[in-house]
C-alpha cells in the first residue's frame, strides 16, 4: 500500500507497506517525474512498514522508468529511509554506499520526525 504525504514540491515523501503494486511504482515515479520537472534537487523521504512482496508484473515497467535515473543522479539531494525491517535498512545502507554522491540516512521507527525533518529542512 502506499500513501503519499504531504510535503513541498521538491521533496517526495511517502509511505509504504505491506505489498507494493505496479500502480503504485507508476505512482512513485509520476511524482519523482514532476518533481525533476521542476526543481534542480529533489530530496526523497520514505518510510517502509512491514514490506513482503512487491508486484512482479510492475517491475518491468518501473525498472524501463528507473534506469535514466543514473543520469540524473546529481539531482537527489536529501534521502531518508525509515524501515521497521533490518533486511530493507541494510540495503539502503548498501545503496548509499554504491551512490556516495547522494546524502543518505537510514533511521529505525522512532526516529521518523527526526528523518523527515532532515528531508525536509536538511538540518
């Protein structure tokens, strides 16, 4: 399921849980698309909650999106994952490692406010 939240232009935040669907990958990227439109940096905000499956049938579809992404990797600013799952923290942790020009933080649950205001404010 995945539920957007509310937050400036240039920022994407949202939420996602349980099974994430091809709508929703379609969704995520519509609104990243909009973003870069407009903005020079986007930063990124997504909290993740008992993630177990993503649609198959989205995947193909969203990765043809995904891909020209790399040439826009300067454009990311600010990335924060909140994630209840260890498996998913530490394959942020492993992104962030493989894309050290992007500023990534990875943060437990409790620590939410903390990541979106970072997001959002970058202090």
């Amino acid at each position: 399921m995945l539920d957007m939240i509310d937050s400036a232009d240039d920022v994407i935040a949202l939420k996602v849980s349980d099974r994430i669907s091809g709508s929703e990958l379609d969704a995520i990227m519509d609104r990243l698309d909009g973003a870069m439109a407009c903005h020079d940096k986007v930063h990124v905000f997504v909290e993740t909650q008992a993630i177990d499956s993503i649609e198959i049938a989205g995947l193909g579809a969203y990765m043809k999106r995904a891909l020209p992404l790399f040439g826009k990797l300067d454009r990311f600013g600010r990335v924060a994952v909140v994630a209840d799952q260890g498996w998913i923290r530490a394959a942020t942790k492993i992104e962030s490692s493989l894309l050290p020009r992007i500023s990534y933080r990875v943060f437990e649950p409790g620590a939410r406010n903390e990541a979106l205001a970072w997001v959002v404010g970058g202090a």
